[in-house]
C-alpha cells in the first residue's frame, strides 16, 4: 500500500521512459499536445511519485486530453470513468451479471445444485467496470477520473478508498490487488469543491486557457491544414471572446474547431463575414453569440493581439 | 551528488517553505509538505522555475490560493536560486506520519476594530423604535410587526412563537438504494436469491429504494448593530431548529467569526443568549461578511457539518469590508452547500432594492433571497427550509 511506503525514490521513476520534464513536454509534443512547463511537471512529477493528479480547470482547456495523451504515450491502455451525479459501486467497481445467473439458475435444475451455485458467483458471471478494470491492469493502464464533481460526497469517499488502496474485496470471490497502481488523471471543472482528503492524496494542476502564442501552436499542431496567418487570426480572436463578458468562455476545442471551418471557408486571414458566418463554431450560447456579433469589428480588428 | 550538509539544509529550507505558507494562512498539512519534498527529490537537479511548479502542484489544490502562493514563493526563494537535491535524509520522511494536518492548521487571525463603527450604527434604528411603540400585542399585529419594532415584553412573547415555529428539517435522498417493500429499483439481487429457494422460480419479487436524509443546517447569523434584533430572533429560530432536526451548526459574526452550536445545544434559550453575548465579542460591532465567511471556510468547512447543508445567511448586505472578498467567498460557499438562503431584513421594505454593494456580490451565489423581519417571514423561511 502506498500509505506506508517510506522511500523518497518511488520504483515507478525507473519504467517511466523519460529523465527529465523537458524530455516529457518534448514527447508529449510528438503526441500533439502541447504542455507548458507547469502542466508538463505536474504529470512528471504524478508519474515519478505514483500519485494520482488532480486536473482542475474550465470546460475545454483539455484536462481530459492529458490522460489520452498519457496512455498513447506510454503505451498503456486508458481505462475511464465518466461521473455522473448517482453514480455508484455497482457502476464503477463490478456487478454481477444478474440475467445470466437467472438463466444459469433455470438451466441447473437438477439434483447436484447445490455445486453449481458456487458457480453462479464465479469470474464468468462477474461485469468489470472501470475501477475494477483499472486494479486488474495495474501498471499497464492509464485510469481517467473523468469530471468527479459531478458525483456525489459518497462517492468521492468510495473513490478516496480505491485510491489509496488499489486492492477490492469481492466477498464471493476473493481480494483483488493491483501489483502496482495505475497512472491515474482526475479531472474536474470544478462545479463543485472536492473534498481536502482527496485533494490531500493528489498532486495538483490547474489549466489555464493557453497563452496566445501557445495556442497558435496547438492550431497548427491539431489543423495543419490551417495557415499561419489564418491560425493568428483565430487564436487572437478567441482571446479577445474570453475577455468579454460571457457566459460559456471558448475552450481549446472550441478554437480548433473555429480555425477548421475558416480554413474549409478557403479564407487565408478571419475577416468579420467570416467570422459572423462561423460563430456557431466557437460559441454556443444564444446570448453570448449576440454579445459578440454585435462587436465583430472589435474581435477580429487587425491591430496589436491582445497579450 | 554532493555531500550531507547542504543537502539537509536544503531539505530544511523547503519545509520552512511549507511552514511559512502555513503561517501565511494556507492550508498546509505535513503531507504536503511531505509531497513537495518528494516532488523535489524526483526532478533531481532543479531550478527556481521547476521548484515553483513542484510546490504548485503539492501544496495548494485551490487557484484562489495561487496568488498567495507566488507571493510567498517570491519571498523565500531569491531569484536564479539552483538546488542540487538528493536527500538521504528526506527519505525518513513516510507519508503515514502525515496525520496531523487538521490539529496544526493556523488561521490567520486579522486584528481589525471596529469601535468606530459601533456608535454610528446605534442611532437611527432605536429612534423609530420609540414613536410605533403602541399597543398592538395582539397576535395578528404580532405576527407582521418588525422584529427590530418590538418592544421587551413582546419580544418575549414572539421568542415563544418562534421556538414553538414549526421547522421542516431540510432532506435530501442519499445515493445508496435499500432493500424496500416498493420502490423504484427491481432488486435483481435478492430476487434471485430468494427464487433459489423456490427452484429458480421467482415468486417474491425484491425490490430497492432510495432513503432520505436530513441535510445539515447552517446559520451563520450577523450581528452587528442594526441587525441585533433580527439575528436575536434568528437565535431562537436555530433553537426551534434544533429541537426539530438533529444537525443545526450556528455562527455568529460581526468583524469575526464565532461558533456558538455548542452553546445553543446545552443552555435553555435565556441563558444560552447570555452565553453568547458573553462569548461572541463584538455583538453589535461593524460588518465584515466577506472575511467572515472566509474564517468560516477556511477554518470549519472540514470539521462542522457545512458540506451539502443548506445555508442561511442573516444579514443586511452592508459590508464594510471588499465586496471582491464577498462575492469571492460566497461563491466558495456557493460550491460546498446545497443551497443558500440569504435573509435580509431590510427586503422587507417595499421600497428595497438590493443595490448595496455587499449585497449586490453576494446576490448571484444566492438561490432564495428573504425578508425574515417578522414572525411571518419566518415561517416563510421555514417552509423555504423543507426544499
């Protein structure tokens, strides 16, 4: 159990394929993400420690797109909760496959019964589910948290448990343990605060909306097909959106998308037509889009970028 | 890499480091500190900027507390600083030992008085008092008179009615589904276990429901001069509440904070609000809601029953602190409580209109916004309670 490991040198430093945090940054740059230094030490540094890390930030600064990158990168596989508000074991752990026992039941009616009911609580009548899946796989999986504030409290404390012991007890089966525990990426859009116990546990990271010159980059790594000039553009644009006062900021995402649709427009710069015909793109909010169509002239004037 | 010495003191810096985030008000528990000696101990050789980003991610989980952050980094770390760091010595350092972090937390206590405004406060509200004192003790006027119009002996009269008030404990349904006569949920489970003693045949069908549970009440009363005679009626109201639910945490402020639960648990209503004049300090000094909430975040939202309650704060919105830290902080309280009533005597006026700065943070953080400033606005609380 991790709780009482002693040690300042965790074992996991030596399977992690990269010595240094520009090396990770770098690598994960090959993968199309691209980090800054904060992001990229938090991940080192979740990885080093065995700790899970705790990704904090608004809807699409892509907090979701780390464990991604993460699994694709260190070749493992990427198992993912989803939380959702109700959610529980039965959900996230395991659950029996009721319907088949139910057939398996009227199939064994016969007088050696009595066996076959251990059977009906063997590992073939056993559903995996994420958690589960995740203990199982240890060391070859990457597991993803997904929006843990949209659980609720218990739930959080379930977690907290599997979270510091990776090892389940299933009462008809036996323990389960990891042999060593997976990377793990939690990531919240913070609708909620989480409990401090969890927070304890975790190494954290807020993101931020990328700097202008930052998401310029992530443009032209995610739509190559869009120009330079085109990519400044769009980049400066979304910054001056977010400055506004609106209701639902443009993420990362949002700004791909938008850079995608002016370049299948054929346009090499984001004039204001443009802009008006693929505002859709970028915000989704009736109120917000009015807001910005009525300053168009402001969001794409052709003056100093806002820093 | 290099030898004992200046290992240990760098190993002592960082948790110096740690500490003085602590006693700049962080909460920062040996845990951390803890991880952050790890986190530096696994990026081996380190700049300033990487010892920076190291601390980010292991002492503080909160973005509000980054800026508190960098300032403390800038002035215990000088600038172009480059650590070696292989820590023999660090290595002791388990992270079971790790249990202490609630008892060492320190809040930072800010010093400020507010005598001056004490006196200014006193005049106009007591003037009125005088000129509607009639007769009206009928129970009917009773009922719609301002609490701040009473006069002694109805006071009395009105802290019966309050406590005999009929308080509907807030529910809500808890996660876990139970075993049920009827409900929501087939139990598949228990219905195959007990088909197996019916030859696979299922006869009794099982079924699972959800329960309920009380939420936890929080009262977090103002009492600062103008708004005395509310919050003493709100007092009494915790009273009822406690007699009718099981979990009630009530605070006082004025420029602090005080916690007076234990309190209204012990005394009979008289004595208790005697008690709290005693214990609460400032009854009846200025406002300052924003640093208020703030001490009540910071320092009881881990150890009083406040996540997932439903909040009522008492006060007039007239705050004499930032509205920033108010807007701020109730937004904070916002995001750990199920619901917040805000209730403001002063709504009770026609005329009202929420434009005071402090009340105008804290409005778009709040879901029911009340008068509370008679028996009657009470019992509308009330009923706003039960949702």
């Amino acid at each position: 159990m991790r709780a009482c490991e002693a040690s300042l040198y965790p074992r996991a430093v030596s399977e992690f394929p990269l010595s240094s945090v520009p090396e990770l940054q770098e690598a994960l740059g090959r993968e199309h993400y691209l980090a800054d230094r904060g992001l990229s030490t938090a991940i080192y540094l979740a990885v080093s420690l065995n700790k899970p890390l705790l990704l904090e930030g608004e809807a699409g600064v892509g907090k979701t797109e780390v464990a991604k990158v993460l699994s694709s990168l260190l070749g493992r596989e990427l198992i993912r909760l989803q939380c959702y508000e109700g959610i529980d074991a039965s959900q996230a752990l395991y659950e029996w496959n009721y319907s088949k026992q139910l057939i398996a039941v009227r199939a064994i009616q016969d007088v050696t019964a009595e066996a076959h009911v251990q059977d009906l609580f063997g590992p073939e009548y056993l559903v995996e589910r994420p958690l589960l899946a995740a203990i199982r796989a240890g060391s070859k999986a990457v597991l993803l948290v997904d929006e843990l504030d949209r659980a609720d409290d218990e739930f959080e404390a379930f977690l907290l448990e599997i979270l510091s012991e990776f090892a389940v007890t299933i009462p008809e089966i036996g323990r389960v343990a990891a042999d060593e525990p997976p990377v793990v990426i939690v990531t919240s859009n913070r609708t909620r605060e989480l409990h401090d116990a969890l927070k304890r546990r975790c190494l954290y990271h807020w993101i931020d909306h990328p700097a202008l010159n930052r998401e310029i980059a992530i443009i032209r790594a995610r739509a190559p097909e869009v120009s330079e000039s085109l990519a400044r553009d769009v980049a400066t644009a979304v910054n001056r959106l977010r400055g506004f006062d609106i209701a639902k900021r443009p993420g990362v995402a949002e700004t791909i998308d938008w850079a995608h649709a002016a370049a299948f427009l054929g346009v090499e710069r984001l004039d204001e037509e443009t802009a008006a015909a693929t505002l859709g793109t970028v915000l989704k909010d009736h109120d917000d889009q009015e807001l910005a169509a009525a300053r168009l002239a402001e969001v794409v004037a052709d003056d100093e970028p806002a820093a | 890499m290099t030898n004992p010495p200046p290992e240990a003191e760098a190993l002592a810096r960082l948790i110096g480091f740690g500490r003085d985030l602590r006693r700049r008000g962080l909460p920062v528990g040996t845990g951390r500190i803890v991880t952050f000696c790890r986190s530096a101990a696994a990026l081996g050789a380190l700049d300033r900027e990487d010892l920076y980003w190291a601390g980010r991610g292991s002492l503080i989980s909160r973005p509000e507390d980054v800026a508190a952050f960098d300032a403390a980094f800038d002035a215990w770390f000088r600038r172009g600083l480059r650590i070696e760091l292989e820590l023999p010595g660090a290595a002791d350092l388990a992270e079971g030992s790790a249990g202490d972090q609630g008892d060492d937390l320190e809040v930072v206590e800010d010093h400020i008085v507010a005598r001056e405004w004490h006196d200014m406060e006193e005049g106009d509200e007591a003037e009125g008092e005088a000129s509607i004192r009639i007769v009206a003790s009928a129970i009917e006027v009773l009922r719609e008179k301002s609490f701040a119009d009473l006069t002694e002996e109805e006071r009395r009269r009105v802290a019966r009615l309050i406590r005999r008030l009929a308080v509907q404990v807030p529910m809500r349904k808890t996660r876990r589904y139970r075993p049920a006569v009827s409900g929501q949920r087939f139990d598949v489970k228990r219905t195959i276990r007990r088909s197996l003693r019916t030859q696979g045949e299922p006869f009794h069908r099982a079924w699972r429901a959800r329960s309920m549970r009380a939420r936890p009440l929080v009262l977090i009363l103002d009492i600062s001069g103008s708004m005395a005679p509310y919050s003493r009626a709100l007092v009494q109201f915790a009273f009822a509440a406690i007699a009718a639910g099981r979990r009630v945490e009530v605070f006082c402020f004025g420029t602090r904070l005080t916690r007076v639960t234990r309190t209204l648990r012990t005394k009979d209503p008289d004595s208790a609000m005697h008690e709290i004049g005693r214990l609460v300090e400032d009854w009846e000094g200025g406002t300052r809601i924003g640093a208020s909430l703030k001490e009540l975040l910071d320092g009881w939202s881990q150890r009083a029953a406040i996540r997932g309650s439903v909040a009522v704060v008492c006060s007039d919105g007239l705050e004499r602190g930032e509205p920033d830290l108010l807007r701020e902080q109730m937004a904070r309280l916002r995001r750990l409580v199920h619901k917040i009533v805000w209730v403001n005597p002063l709504k009770g006026s026609p005329h009202y209109e929420p434009l005071a700065r402090g009340m105008a943070a804290a409005l778009p953080s709040i879901d029911e916004f009340l008068p509370g400033h008679n028996l009657d606005s009470l019992e509308e609380l009330g009923r706003a309670l039960a949702g």
